[in-house]
C-alpha cells in the first residue's frame, strides 16, 4: 500500500517470468515450442491429477471442443448456471444445441444441484458446474445427479485452477474440465487455456481438432508481456497511488470506469466459431515456460488469496447491509475475487474509493433473462439478484496485512455511510 491506496487487481506473474518469456519468443522454434508445451500439459495433468491436458487457445474454444468431442449437436441440451461468462453459453448454439440456464445459490454464485435437476431432461447431454470467482460447487450433490440421469460434467475452472473440493482438484472430478490462463488470471500463460479429460478418446478428438493451426503469432504474445509488464508496474505500490488510482477516482467522476471500459469484452452472440477472436493459434514454449513457472508456486499464490479471503469473510461477516459470500460444505475456494452483496452498491462503491480503495462489479452476467438468450429465458431469480447489487473486494496475493486492515476499516466505515 502506498499513500493508503489500494488496487482491485494485482498480476500474479513476476517480471522475470514476462521477460524470459520475451527471450523465449524470440528464441524458440516449432521443435522447442512443442517440447515445453508438452512439459507444461504433463505437469498440469499431474497437478489436477487427470491422464490428459490439451492446450488450448481459450477456455471458450476448449470448451466448444470438448463439446464436439463428446458428441453434442443439433437438439442436444448443455446445462449451464445462470450466473456466468457470457463466452461459455455462446459456444452451445454454434454446435445447433440449446444452452439450458440453472440458478445459482443466492449468496455461493455456484451452480445450484437441485436446479441443475429440475433442468434435466431426455435431451441433456452436459451440465457446466461452473467454480466462479474461486468456489467449487457441490460437486458431491452434482456429480451423483449427473451419474444418475447419464450427464456428462465438463467442470469450469477458469476463475479456480488449483482450488479443491474435499480434498480434490477442482477439474479432476467431472469426467472433463478447462481452465483459462489469461493475464488477471490466478496463474497465467500470458495467454491460452487448457482442457483435461479422463477420456482417452475425447483427448485424442481434441488433439485433431487442434492439429494444422500454426502457432499463435508471436506479435500477439509480445503484446501480452508488454501488457503484462504494464499491468504489474501499474499495480505496483510505487507507482499505483500517482497514476491508476487518480485515473480511476476522475474517470468515474466522468461516468466511466477507466479500467472496466477498454479491457472489458463486448458481449455478443457467436454465429461462427471464427467470429470468436480466441479461436486459433497453437501454443509457444514462451507461454509454456511462464506456465510451468506459475505452477512451481500455484498453492503459494491462491494461499495467499486464501490467507486474505479467511480474513475478510471473518471481519466483514457482521457489517450492516453487507452480506459476504458463502460456500457449498466441502468447498475449499481459492478466493479470486471475494464477492459481496449490498443494496446501495455504487453508494459503497464510490464511498471506498474515497477511502483508496477501488472495487469492481466485474464482468459476469446473469443469464436467466439476458437480451442475448431470449429464446432460452429461463427464471434464475438468485442469478439476477446476486448480479444487480454484487462487488468484488480486492483479494489479490500482493495484499499486505497493512492493506487488509485498512480495506477492512474502510468497508465498514464506508457501509455506515451509505447506510
Ligand atoms: C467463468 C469463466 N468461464 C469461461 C471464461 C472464458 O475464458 P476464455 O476467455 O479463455 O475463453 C471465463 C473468462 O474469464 C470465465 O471467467
């Protein structure tokens, strides 16, 4: 913390990692590309404890891959929670299957297992357990729903790599999963995703689908680390206070989020896959060797979030007006960002910043009745509810105890002043 400021987000990677990816860009070639990208993928299958982990250019495009691979097509339906990315439901039409919208937990945002029954029917092939904002579903209840009806699980992990339900990772427990590696992810690969399976098949389905990109240009990777670097020195206490902070105390004065507006992705719906600017591109060594660098310390960095997440569920737990999130027994989140609810949002939110403190409504959506889905409405009151007054408190590893307490004190004493 500098000058008692504090960001919303800070980059988990380390500028070493940035520029050694930079000297491998610039080094490496189709053969050594393919050996680290080969190590990166065997590692993490160990880590999550699966046999198979593909590479993949996003968590979308995993996703719609392993869609394909399991057969879902024209009449098919994908069940979905109605509180997520807007990417993930977008993919099921493109394959002619329906995506089928289930509430979430009013104050878990995870899907709901006894909504995700009430959504089964002849035609469902998938349910998507979706581990937002860190917290793993109820995968005991979801698991032996899906087991019963012939569902099969594709677990979204892209805001939970690394994260545990009674005592195992999130990913190994569906029979597929991804995850997704961006730069404000837990762990990054600068960009790129990846997808896991226990189906031999379905991984060698995945693998051919891939097979013929070229690689991911190497000029969109240079723009990941200078972006990265940018972001990290941004967010750095040295510098925070005199630049990002004021930008964003004057641009919301203005009515506009500098943050959120220019890095925020427009929704739409996909009518071709390549319409989806994440849809091609084979992974370098560059985004292997920062991968296998953030796997060398993933449990220090979401222990980190965890360390700060325990604490502000404890302190803000009794702040009138403020309700702080819960968790399905037996989840062990890994708190990428700590979620809070309050009927005065944008009150507190400006009432924190006066106090250095930035917060963001971050970038989900609410899907039971969303302008894009009207063909497949469906009432997810939680889902709604949870989105019109939710905000994510900085949780980041680079958090001191000195910020904590102070973000801690700011809450409450920016709750009592919007009342
Ligand atoms: C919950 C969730 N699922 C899926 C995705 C899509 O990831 P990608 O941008 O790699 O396609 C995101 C993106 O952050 C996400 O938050």
């Amino acid at each position: 913390m500098a000058f008692g400021r504090i960001p919303r987000f800070s980059p988990s990677f380390s500028p070493a990692e940035a520029l050694s990816a930079a000297a491998s860009l610039l080094r490496a070639d189709a053969a050594e590309d393919a050996e680290a990208v080969a190590a990166f993928e065997g590692r993490f299958a160990e880590l999550i404890g699966v046999p198979h982990a593909i590479m993949v250019p996003s968590a979308r495009y995993g996703f719609y891959l392993l869609l394909q691979a399991i057969g879902v097509g024209a009449g098919d339906e994908v069940i979905i929670p109605g509180l997520t990315y807007f990417a993930i439901p977008a993919m099921v039409p493109l394959l002619g299957a329906r995506p089928v919208f289930a509430d979430v937990g009013l104050r878990s945002h995870v899907l709901d297992p006894e909504a995700f029954r009430a959504a089964i029917t002849p035609r469902t092939r998938a349910v998507v357990p979706t581990h937002l904002f860190g917290t793993p579903c109820d995968m005991g209840a979801i698991q032996q729903i899906a087991r019963e009806n012939n569902v099969q699980v594709i677990e979204d992990c892209a805001q939970s790599t690394g994260a545990r339900y009674k005592g195992q990772r999130v990913g190994q427990i569906g029979q597929h999963a991804y995850y997704t590696f961006g730069l404000t992810k837990n762990i990054t690969t600068l960009s790129g995703a990846m997808v896991t399976t226990s189906d031999a098949g379905v991984a060698a389905r995945v693998r051919a689908a891939l097979a013929g990109a070229g690689p991911t240009p190497r000029r969109k990777l240079a723009k990941e680390v200078g972006t990265g670097l940018a972001m990290w020195a941004a967010t750095h206490p040295a510098l925070y206070w005199a630049t990002v902070h004021p930008a964003v105390v004057i641009g919301n004065q203005l009515g506009r989020d500098p943050i959120h507006a220019p890095f925020g992705e427009p929704e739409v719906r996909y009518t071709t896959l390549s319409s989806s600017y994440h849809s091609k591109g084979g992974a370098r060594a560059a985004q292997a060797k920062v991968g296998l660098s953030q796997l060398g310390r993933i449990d220090a960095l979401n222990g980190a979030r965890v360390r700060n997440g325990r604490k502000l569920d404890v302190a803000l737990a009794h702040v009138p007006g403020l309700a702080t999130p819960t968790y399905p027994e037996g989840a062990e989140p890994i708190y990428m960002s700590f979620v809070v609810n309050h009927p005065r949002r944008d009150a507190l939110m400006a009432a924190l910043r006066k106090r250095g403190v930035d917060t963001t409504i971050g970038y989900m959506s609410a899907f039971g009745d969303h302008p894009l889905f009207q063909e497949y409405k469906r009432d997810c009151p939680n889902a709604s509810a949870a989105m019109r007054d939710l905000l994510h408190l900085p949780v980041h590893p680079n958090l001191t105890e000195a910020d904590l307490d102070h973000l801690i004190e700011a809450v409450r004493s920016a709750a009592l002043e919007v009342g």
